[in-house]
C-alpha cells in the first residue's frame, strides 16, 4: 500500500463528501438539522429528557446512519462499473477500502463536532469540558469501523443503491431503537447490550458527564474495539468476495 496513493485517495473520498448532496446531507446537514430540532421539541424534563442525554444520543443516531451512506456508495459505484474498472488501474483494493475507511472514520468526528458545537450555542455545557469532547472523537471513531463493515455487508447483499437503502435499516432500525436517545429501560437492556451503539451511547454519557473514571467506560472500549473489528474485517471479506459483481 502506497500512503500517496491512500492520502489521494481519502482527499477525493473528503470532496465528495461535499459536492455529492446526498452524501452531504446525510452526513452532515442532517445530524445538524436533528440537533436544532432536538434540542428545541425535546430538551425539555417533562419529557424526561435532558441535553446530557440527547447529545450522546445524536451523535450515535448519526454514525449509524453512515451504514447507509457506505451502502449506497458501493452498490453505486457496482452499479456503474467503476469498481471493475479499478482492476486495471495501479490502485490497489487495500488503497481503496483503506481510503474508505478512514474518510468515514474522519466523516465520524465531523459529525460529533457538528452536534457538540450546534448543542453548545443552544445551551449545552459538558461536564467534562474540552477534555470530553476530545476523547468522544476516537471513541465515536471506533465505533464508526461498525457502520462502515455493516455498510459493506448490505451493499454486498444488495442487487441496486435503492435496495442498499431499503436493507440498511435492518441494521440501523434495532441500534436507533436500542442505542440512542430513546431511554434505555431495565426491560429493553437485555436487547440494548446486542446492539454496539449501546456502548457508544453509555460511553458518550459518561465522558460529557465527566466520569472518565468509571470502569464502564473502559469495558465498553473493549467491547466496541472487538465488535467493530469483527464486523469491518467480516465486511471486507464478504464485499471482496462477492460485493464486486
């Protein structure tokens, strides 16, 4: 693997990111917009909610939402036969997932930047200052290598990007329901500890409250750090096998 050719590759994956509208409001605009709405319809206690617990929420809600993006991409470029055509280029299929990899683990930290920020100038003050936010972004990182190897896993079982998109909730439905801002009760635990956005969630929580101390904390890395790599290395070989034709 070339690191220009990688670098290249993650700067044209960053401006698509821009210039694509789709993408760029899935990824972006739309965690923005859920943040104003959220903040104003449902930061209220009578609804038993609060911003300490929406936050962590919405920055989870958005990184799921990459499963589809990644889906969508792939199914599309299949589609269009952009990735038979990368046979016959000197680019590599380890340059090329590498590269997508990364830009959705930056496209990640975007997103948790976009919440937190739009979250404070509407009166959101984390316990755990600076020092919070910046441990949020590799942890909310991690947890994206799960989106990008579910992403991988739909688009290889896709036939179109519109099947992508239908098949991406099977994955992004349970998680939504069971690992973001829907309140977590003692009877919907025992499905929530299933799903890896639970982990993220309970993590995000503790580290804006400013309990870095707390030994969940640290399970719950290693919980993600195994579930994400299982899933990403279980998504590249599947698309490698059988995403291509």
């Amino acid at each position: 693997m070339k690191l220009q050719s990688l670098f290249a590759l993650i700067k044209l994956e960053m401006i698509k990111l821009i210039r694509q509208p789709a993408i760029l409001f899935l990824n972006l605009l739309f965690p923005a917009i859920l943040t104003i709405i959220f903040v104003f319809a449902f930061s209220d206690p009578e609804f038993g909610m609060s911003l300490s617990i929406l936050v962590p929420g919405l920055i989870v809600y958005a990184v799921i939402f990459l499963i589809m993006t990644v889906a969508q991409s792939f199914s599309m470029e299949r589609q269009e036969g952009l990735l038979k055509r990368l046979s016959t280029t000197p680019m590599t299929s380890s340059e090329f997932i590498g590269s997508r990899i990364i830009s959705n683990l930056l496209t990640a930290m975007i997103q948790v930047i976009i919440v937190v920020i739009l979250a404070f100038i509407l009166g959101f003050r984390p316990q755990s200052g600076i020092a919070g936010i910046l441990l949020a972004l590799p942890i909310t990182a991690l947890f994206s290598l799960t989106s990008v190897g579910l992403g991988l896993i739909t688009a290889t079982i896709s036939k179109s990007p519109e099947a992508a998109t239908g098949i991406s909730f099977i994955f992004i439905l349970p998680q939504m329901f069971f690992g973001t801002f829907i309140p977590i009760t003692e009877t919907t635990k025992q499905i929530a500890v299933f799903m890896p956005s639970y982990y993220l969630l309970d993590s995000l929580t503790l580290i804006l409250e400013g309990d870095f101390l707390n030994p969940r904390i640290t399970t719950n890395m290693g919980i993600l750090t195994a579930v994400s790599t299982a899933i990403i290395i279980i998504g590249v070989y599947l698309f490698g096998k059988f995403g291509k034709k």
